[in-house]
C-alpha cells in the first residue's frame, strides 16, 4: 500500500468514483481503497481524489500528485516530503475495523 521513494512516500490506491460520499473503504490486494464521490469524467474524480487524500494526509494539494493509472481506477499517488512511515500513521486512523 505504502513505500518510501526519494520524492516521498507512494501510496497505492483503487479509486471507487461515483460514490455517495467521500470515504476510506478499507484494503484490497495489496491497495488502498477509496469511495470518491466525482464522476469519472474530465478529470473530476482525479481532482477529487487529490484534494481527499491531500486532507487525510493533512498536505497540501499540490503536495499529491498521481504518478501512475491516471486513467485506470488502481493508481500510484505521491505523497511527496512525506515519508510512508508517517503517511501510514495518518492514513490507518481512517481506515474501517477489520
């Protein structure tokens, strides 16, 4: 889900667009899984899920940027200063009871 990089830390997501709400879905194979509310289409749900993980991880937008599946609903983020060992800490509060 997570891994160190010289950028910072990338997190491993498969984006859910179209959803009610916003929201942590919990993992699935080796993934983050994410509910984003905006349609996938011109970019929204992209935008979106930048500006989510942005507040989760308490960085700013422009910090988030998706580095691989910009199209594809399992993408690769940066998380960029941010090493994984914190954006675990972060990200983990967020996470539903297994």
């Amino acid at each position: 889900m997570l891994e160190d990089s010289a950028a910072g830390a990338l997190l491993r997501v498969r984006v859910v667009p179209g959803a009610g709400r916003n929201q942590v879905a919990g993992r699935a194979a080796g993934r983050l899984r994410l509910r984003i509310q905006a349609p996938p289409v011109e970019g929204k749900a992209n935008r979106e899920l930048i500006r989510y993980v942005a507040a989760l991880t308490g960085l700013r937008k422009s910090r988030v940027s998706i580095v691989q599946g910009e199209g594809h609903r399992e993408k690769t983020l940066l998380l960029a200063g941010m090493p994984a060992a914190e954006a675990r800490l972060k990200l983990e509060t967020f996470l539903p009871e297994e």
